[in-house]
C-alpha cells in the first residue's frame, strides 16, 4: 500500500538510515572498527590520534548510537505504511520533528566534541529526509 505521494521516498530514506545504523552497530565489534575509524579520521580535525584501538567505552557508544539510529529507520519504514495512509499529516510532522531533533543535536554535540567536519554530512543526509518529507503541495 503506497499511494502516498511520500511514501517511497521515506522508505528509501528508511533502507539507508537502518543500513547506517548497522554499519555504526557492527563497527562495535573489533574485527570491524575500519569504518568507525576511517570515518572519524575524517570528521576529527587534526586526526592525531588515529590506528589506536577503539576503547570498550568508544564501542560501547557504537552500539548504542548504531542501534538507535537502526531503530530510527525502522520508524521511517513503518511510517511509511499504513500509518503515512491513515494520519498523513501526522506523520510527516513526527518524521519531521524527529529528524530536526537528530540533526540539530548531533551536529551541535559534534562540534562540541570538537568533529566539526561531522555537520557537512549530517547537513546532506538531514537535506535526504527532507526530500523524503516534501510533499508535491510544498512546491
């Protein structure tokens, strides 16, 4: 059921956020930290400290942020259902508001933590949701 003009794009939006998600999950793991580390190089300016072993607290983070960002695309397929059908409105706006909150809190926490270079990223991926969210009325 998508005859919501919305509806495919917030489930494409959905795919790439749970492939993120478990991706950030799986970098748990010390068999693969590369693309943890290779994406941290890239965002912590200067990148001093790099080819260390990620430590528990650091994996543990991963876990956590990768299971909660898996879930938040979880939110985005199912939204993308019969709820995007039944409360239209409703659910663009609880996308909207829960992908606004994600990208102006990670991306002022990650230029307190000193990866500023994580807000260009964010910006692209928050512009991906809002593509999803635009409805052909907003045009």
């Amino acid at each position: 059921m998508e005859h919501h003009s919305n509806a495919r794009k917030i489930k494409i939006v959905g795919w790439i956020t749970v492939f993120f998600g478990l991706l950030t999950a799986i970098s748990a793991a010390p068999p693969f930290t590369t693309p943890y580390e290779i994406f941290a190089d890239l965002v912590i300016w200067p990148a001093e400290d790099t080819y260390r072993p990620l430590s528990a607290e650091t994996r543990l983070t991963q876990a956590i942020m990768g299971g909660i960002f898996t879930g938040f695309g979880v939110i985005w397929l199912v939204a993308s259902g019969a709820l995007l059908e039944k409360a239209p409105k409703e659910t663009l706006r609880l996308l909207f508001l829960g992908s606004t909150t994600w990208f102006v809190t990670d991306s002022a926490a990650s230029v307190i933590a000193g990866a500023a270079a994580n807000v260009p990223p964010n910006i692209g991926f928050y512009l991906l949701m809002l593509w999803a969210l635009r409805t052909p009325k907003d045009v």
